[in-house]
C-alpha cells in the first residue's frame, strides 16, 4: 500500500471521519474518498468498519489515538 493510502488508513482507524483526515493531510475530501476506496479495493473489504478491523489487526490506529486529539 502507498504511503499516502498508508496514512489514510491509518487516521480512519484512529476514528477520524473523512473530513478530519482530509483537514490533517491538508487534502480535498474528494482525494481522500479516492484513497479510501483505493484502501477497500486493495484490503478486499466492503466497508469502512472492516478497513478498520484490517488495520488494527497489524497495529495501526492504535498509538497514538489521534482521533480523541482532533474534531471530527
């Protein structure tokens, strides 16, 4: 996975929503959309709960919490 899916993967795991993620990476909504279904595709899941479930199983969206320290 690219480094900028990586990143995205890693905040959406943290609870960030969309917004949030494209706030912190300082990119538009719609390219953050983009990596997400990018991220789907290539974990071969239908959503954002089982992207989630991927990526906390190799320990992203653990350290950290960043989602308790940023506004949804």
């Amino acid at each position: 996975m690219a480094g900028r899916e990586r990143e995205v993967l890693e905040l959406i795991a943290t609870g960030m929503n969309n917004s949030a993620v494209a706030r912190h990476l300082s990119l538009s909504p719609k390219t953050v959309r983009n990596y997400i279904s990018s991220i789907f595709t290539k974990l071969r899941v239908a959503d954002r709960s089982e992207a989630i479930v991927r990526a906390r199983t190799v320990g992203l969206g653990l350290s950290g919490q960043l989602a308790g320290a940023v506004s949804h």
